[in-house]
C-alpha cells in the first residue's frame, strides 16, 4: 500500500505492504537506524519513537496505522546539526553507556518532557519505566532528565 506519513518533518510517501512494522519501515525503508530493536514484543522501549506526540513501540505498529501520522525519531530531534537539548543532557550527566537504549529512552524522555515540562523524579521514573537499560542502573539517566525538567526555559 502507499502511506503517506510525515517523518522528522519532511513529507514522506512509501509503498509497503501494510503489515510491516513501523520499525522496519524506518530502518529498513527510511535508513533510519538510530530506532533499535531490543524484544520485538513491545517490552523493552529500544524501539520507542513520537507518533502524533506520544510515545509508541514502533515493533507494535503496523505501517496501515501510520497514513497521515506524523513521526519522529531520534534523528529528528537534532536541529540545523546541534543536538536535542535532550542528547545533550544525557551526554553531560554521562548516562550513555552501550548506548543500545539511549535512543528509545531519549524519545520516552521526549514525550514526558512534552506532556508535562517539569516532572517529579517519581514521574520521571514511571515516564521512562517502559524503556528497559542493562547498563546504566537508570541513575544518571533520571539526572539527565530531572535537570531538565527543572529548567523548562532550555526545551
Ligand atoms: S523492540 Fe519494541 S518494545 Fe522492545
Ligand atoms: S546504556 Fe546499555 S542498555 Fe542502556
């Protein structure tokens, strides 16, 4: 089928078949890597990306539920080549280790940060509990975030 979606901005139009995921679309259609895959069952957030401002796991979606959408991924949060506040805040509180879930966790992040500028630690936690991290014990990953979220002005 042709969808026609918005991605990171630009107008897109593929022909797919209607049962891929939106994962592999964007990895394997798209390029767009950044988006990984972890289970493949909707348990581990790697695969997290912005769909219609919120928060999905693109291994859960069939690319027939994405015509019209609009998407973004981690690619898209960087801006005239200077990364996402975001990024930069997981880099300054060194919360990057293997780096495998750092994109989902970021767009998780992402989401939180849109719906509600200035969470609670406790919020933060239950924002990004869907996204799973084997490296970092999660501590730096809520500094980053919690910096943030006390300095909206920067989002
Ligand atoms: S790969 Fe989608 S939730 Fe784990
Ligand atoms: S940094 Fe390795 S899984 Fe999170």
């Amino acid at each position: 089928m042709k969808i026609e979606f918005t991605l990171n901005h630009q107008k897109m139009s593929i022909e797919a078949p209607p049962e891929l995921r939106l994962l592999d679309l964007l990895r394997d259609y798209c390029g767009l890597t950044g988006t990984k895959e972890g289970c493949g069952k909707g348990e581990c957030g790697a695969c997290s990306v912005i769909m219609n401002s919120k928060l999905v796991n693109s291994c859960l979606v069939p690319v027939c539920q994405i015509d019209d959408s609009e998407i973004v991924t981690i690619e898209g949060l960087e801006k005239n080549g200077e990364l996402d506040v975001l990024q930069q805040a997981f880099i300054n509180a060194g919360a990057v280790q293997c780096g495998f879930c750092i994109p989902g966790m970021i767009m998780a992040a992402k989401a939180l940060l849109m719906q509600n500028p200035h969470p609670s630690e406790e919020e933060i936690k239950k924002g990004l509990s869907g996204n799973l991290c084997r490296c970092t014990g999660y501590a730096k990953i809520i500094e980053a975030v919690a910096g943030l979220a006390g300095n909206n002005n920067r989002l």
